[in-house]
C-alpha cells in the first residue's frame, strides 16, 4: 500500500533496453520510465509508465479507454543475479506478464475484445525462470486490456528483485494494509460501543461510520485484501465497494466534524452535503464500471467543497478555542492530503509509485482524532464532576431543609424522588423545645444580633438531637421540634444533653456580659403521620398528629412551672428503664384541645449536681403532696409541699403549690 516505506528502493535509468548490469537486485528496482508499447498489434512505440494509456498519444492519435496493448522492456542483468521475481499492484484491467515468452503470471484474462476480456486485480509476486535470465538477460512483455474502467493501462509500475527482497516488498505491504484494516475496525467498533453505551454520544457513531468505510476502501484497494481472502469475490462487487466507501467516507467525516466540534452549521449542513453524494452512490449501485468510474472527475469538485467547509469548521472552532480543534485540524489535513492523492492518483491525473495514502492518513488522523476526543471527553468529565459536585452540594443545601431521616421514613433515596402527598405512618417521640421569655430578650437586641444569637444557640442545641439519634423537623423561631424513633429513651437523653448544653452556653454568655437564657423542653409520644403538603410548584415537610399537639402543650406547661423538662405519662411509660432517670410526678393538667386532663412529670437531669441531690432528698415529700392534691386532701398536701420547702426553698412547683391552696396568684 505504500511502497515509499520500502527502504532501497530506486529506479534507473529510463529506456526501452535497460542495463541492470551495475544494479544491486538485492534491493527491488522499480522499472518505470520508458517501455516499448503496441496498442492493438501496431508497430511498437515508446510510452511512460505507469500511466493509463488513454491519457497519452501514440502515431495516430490519443489512445482509446478500451482495448489491448503490449507493453516490452529489454533488460540487462548483472552476473550471477539469482532467483529473480516481479511484483506490481493492479493493472488495468486484466494482464499477463511473460519473461522471454514463458507467462508467469497475471491478473484476469486478457481479451482482445470485451467478451473474451474478463477483469481482475489481486496477483502475487511472480517468480522469473531462471532459465529466462541465464544469458544475462530478460525480455519482459506485459498484455494488458481494459473493457471496463474509463482508463486501461500499466497503472502501476513494477518492481524487479531477488525473490527474498520481491516478497519481503509484497509481505510489508500486505502486512501493513492488514494492519492499517484491523487498527480502523478495532477503533471503529470500539467508537461504536462507545455509542451504544451512551445513545447521546452522535459523534462516536459518526466517527464509527467514517472508520467502517475508510475499512471497506483499504481492504478493496492497495494489496486487495478481500480478493486475497475471498478469491472468487466478484470484481464488480469489490469496485463498486472501493468506489461507495470513498463516496460516502467524506460527508460522513464532515459530519463527524460538525458534531465532534460542536458547529452550529450541524443543523442544517448535512442536508446539503448528503444528498449530492446520494445521488453519486445511486449512480455506482445502478451502473457498471465503465458508467461509474467517469463520475470521479466530478466528485473531484464535491470533494474540494467539502474540504474548504472542513477548513471553515475547523478555523470556527480554532476561533471559540474549543479543546483539540488544533490537533483535529492536523490531523484532518493530512487525512484530506492522503484522500486527494488517492483520487488523484485513481483518476489518473497524475501517477505516482506511492500508491493509495488514505489508510496511512487515517492512522494520522485517529491519532490526532484520539486526542481531539480525550479532550472532549476530559472537558465532559470536568463539567460531569463539576455537576456532581454541584448536586452534591444542592443536595446537602437541601438535606438542611428537608431532613435526610425525613426521606427515609418516606422510602425515598433522593429528593427529586418526593412528590406531593407522600406520606407515612409511624410511632415516634416528639421534642418540643423553646427559650423563656425570648420575646423580651429579642427587643433587646438588633436584627443581626438575633440572628446570631439563634444561631450561636442553635449550633449548640442541634447536634444534641442529631447524637441520639433525632432529626429536626421544624423551626419555628426560637422553638425547635425534633422527631425520634425507636425508644423514647433517646429523645430523653437528648433533651438532658441539650440542659446540659445550655448550662455551658450560659457560663460563655455570662463571660462575655450577657444574661443566661433559661429554656424548657416537652416530651410526648404516640403515633403521627409524616408527609408532604402544599402545591406543584412549592411544598414543604409536615407532620399530622394529635401526638404533636400534645407535645407542644406539654412544652408550654415549662413556663408556668418553671421546670426545665417535662414528659407525659404515656412517655414515662413507654421508657423501658424509667429509673434510670430522676423524674417525679408533676400533677394533673389541662391542656388545650385534650377533652382529659393529662398526668405529667418533670425531669430533674441535666442540672448541676447538687440541685439534682438536692431535688432528689425531696422527691418522696413532693410526690406524696402531688398525690393527696390529686385525691382531694388538701391539709396532706399543704403539709407534704411544705416539708419539701422547709428542705428546699427553690422548688418552685412546691411553691405553686401552696399558692393554689392558699388562693394567691403565682
């Protein structure tokens, strides 16, 4: 396929008897330049080969596309040359190469006339009878006929060696098309599985499309694969597939381009260019050789449009700096240098012992190509990385609002996943907490100075429901309300952390010169619907329960007692360990909205040691005070509350107490 990567190949010499004598046929001798030449029987004449024979003159006038002709050269050897062999590519279109009248070989039949001439192309090297070369010299005739293609000839010329040096020239070139063939199929298929993996990725499909038929042209063209592998290959088949492959390969990689590149022209150009090779391909499926191979000269003219719209995408691209335009650009002009030598070379507009470049173009071109797509790829995978960290962090800005616990108790993983009314139904402790007397404070203090007093305090207050195991489910100014599954336990030590907390948050502010904050926390259980309400295009987390209510109630109750933390009787019962705690019995309420009043109990954790000792030395006189008041005996209950004050003036609810007996506002 490319003989110029043949090192030592030279050419002697032109003449119609050539000396050889001084030559080392170690190194095969390309024999062009001038051959004796008969066209149809007439008296000889010299002519330049390789060239089609239509494109010169002879003594009557240019020579016709179709007929028979001779070609003969005289040569002289030099002594002791050894075995001799001939190699060339194809011939247009059938020949048969004697050596002093003893044939050795050729390609097709040669006719004098259309019906006896039958084409071919695929030939291996031919070895010379050393009985032909041992006077020292070697008369070589070539019958070639054409009744096919719109030019006949010696297309290509041949190369004269020792039969070591003929075959390893035959063998490099065979090697390199199967090589060039197998490399753009393997990248081929491999682009095309990058399609089929990613259905979006239209430049990869129309990259697999280029390299399917620049494969189909080099196993037609150069040493002729597909004849080598399939002997009885149709010759007009394989022409029609060498012609449509190269039809077809340019507006493919034009649209490659436009898509690898991003052009904007992609909208609309390919509906120009696709349709004028259309009409070219028809031509080659309807009509045999001789009517198809004239439309090469014209497809010349679609060809040079198609490079100088290339050219034009190209330099658009280099202009908006897109990544690898530069190295596509390369790449794409040696491509198109190889395609225009191969059509040139195929037209006989000019002959060249190179032979066809595309397959070597392309192998440039894939490598620039491959670069021009691990920059795209690399430029995805940035944006790709910048998306998913950008997501990743929308989602943790949206974990804030919506809690991640939230989700999972609606069974879903994401929340793009949540729609409107997903709800659930579920047992859970409900926290209420809120700081006493905020309001006031609050006044005192400007607009960023609240901000950051709630958030100095929240921070502290947070992570403490989040370390047992609660999720927040609402803020509401200064109040949070935090959900808790599993044992109620949890959601009590969370709240005992959270007294602790603030005792430390107290010392801080107190350093500074501010005034401590006192808070007070309910606690309820029961059952309640978790869900989402609102509209289509805003909706928020909610929850539904009387549970809730009660909660909130209880929390309120803090205030009036002025104890740190209260819980209901149902939550007292359902902790599994209720002595692990201090708690004592608070009394009877009545809360708003309860048609039944509600037993409570306050929690005495979370306070400094020697208050909880303190609390707990009068935890018998207290709740034997609260029992009596609930039974009615109240001179037992005056009594008992006064015990616990006589031993601990501080106990407010004691003091609440006596007050309610004695009628005195609290």
């Amino acid at each position: 396929m490319l003989p110029q990567c043949d090192s030592g190949v030279h050419s002697p010499s032109a003449g119609v008897e050539r000396d050889l004598r001084g030559a080392n046929l170690g190194i095969p001798i390309i024999l062009d330049g001038t051959w004796s030449f008969s066209w149809k029987g007439s008296p000889s004449v010299p002519i330049g080969v390789p060239g089609a024979w239509n494109n010169q003159s002879g003594p009557n006038g240019q020579y016709g596309a179709y007929g028979k002709g001779t070609y003969s050269l005289h040569l002289r050897l030099p002594p002791e040359s050894g075995p001799l062999a001939l190699y060339s590519s194809r011939q247009g279109t059938a020949w048969s190469v004697f050596a002093d009248g003893e044939r050795i070989g050729g390609s097709g039949e040669v006719g004098a006339d259309s019906r006896s001439h039958r084409p071919a192309f695929y030939i291996d090297p031919l070895d010379i009878p050393e009985s032909a070369t041992a006077d020292g010299e070697l008369l070589l005739r070539i019958d070639i006929s054409n009744f096919s293609d719109r030019s006949g000839g010696m297309w290509n010329p041949f190369f004269l060696g020792r039969k070591t040096s003929i075959r390893r020239l035959w063998l490099s070139r065979f090697i390199f098309d199967a090589f060039t063939l197998a490399a753009i199929v393997a990248i081929g298929l491999y682009h095309f599985a990058l399609f089929l993996s990613r259905k979006e990725d239209r430049p990869s499909l129309a990259f697999s499309l280029v390299c399917l038929l620049i494969a189909v042209r080099v196993a037609s063209t150069g040493e002729h694969l597909l004849e080598f592998f399939y002997p009885g290959i149709s010759f007009e088949f394989v022409r029609k597939l060498e012609y449509l492959s190269f039809y077809l390969a340019v507006p493919a990689f034009l649209s490659f381009l436009m898509l690898a590149l991003s052009e904007p022209w992609r909208r609309f150009l390919p509906l120009l260019i696709w349709p004028v090779a259309a009409i070219f391909s028809l031509v080659v499926l309807f009509f045999p050789l001789s009517v198809y191979s004239q439309t090469l000269v014209y497809y010349f003219v679609y060809f040079a449009i198609c490079l100088l719209l290339g050219l034009t995408i190209w330099t658009r691209a280099l202009l908006r700096k897109d990544p690898g335009a530069f190295a596509s650009l390369l790449g794409g002009l040696a491509f198109a240098g190889a395609a225009i030598h191969d059509m040139l070379y195929a037209s006989e507009v000019y002959i060249t012992t190179i032979g066809n470049l595309a397959g070597f173009g392309l192998i440039l071109f894939l490598l620039s190509q491959s670069y021009l797509l691990a920059r795209i790829f690399s430029r995805a995978f940035r944006q790709t990385r910048l998306l998913s960290d950008t997501l990743l962090e929308t989602n943790k800005a949206y974990a804030r609002f919506v809690p991640t616990d939230f989700l999972n108790y609606l069974e879903r993983e994401d929340i793009r996943d949540v729609q409107l009314g997903d709800q659930t139904e579920t047992e859970m402790s409900i926290l209420f907490t809120d700081i006493r007397s905020f309001t006031s404070l609050s006044e005192k203090m400007t607009p960023e100075e609240n901000f950051q007093f709630l958030n100095s305090y929240l921070k502290r207050v947070v992570p403490c429901i989040a370390r047992h195991g609660g999720f927040v489910d609402k803020y509401i100014g200064d109040a949070v309300m935090a959900l808790f599954s599993g044992s109620p336990e949890s959601a009590l030590s969370a709240a005992i952390e959270i007294h602790r907390e603030v005792r430390q948050f107290n010392q801080y502010r107190q350093r500074r010169g501010f005034d401590p904050i006192r808070i007070g926390i309910g606690l309820h259980c029961g059952r309640l619907m978790l869900g989402t309400i609102g509209s289509e295009d805003r909706m928020e987390s909610t929850v539904i329960s009387d549970a809730v209510n009660t909660a909130s109630r209880i929390e309120r109750l803090t205030r009036d007692y002025g104890s740190p933390i209260l819980i209901s009787e149902e939550f007292r019962e359902a902790l599994r360990e209720p002595e692990a705690f201090c708690i004592r019995l608070l009394g009877r309420v009545q809360v708003k909205g309860k048609d039944h009043s509600l037993l409570v109990y306050e929690v005495l954790d979370g306070q400094a040691q020697w208050v909880l000792e303190l609390f707990q030395t009068t935890k018998n006189d207290f709740e034997a005070g609260v029992r009596a008041a609930l039974d009615g005996d109240t001179e037992k209950c005056r009594y008992r509350m006064e015990a616990v004050l006589r031993e601990n003036p501080a106990d407010q609810v004691a003091d609440l107490y006596l007050r309610e007996l004695d009628g005195t506002p609290g």
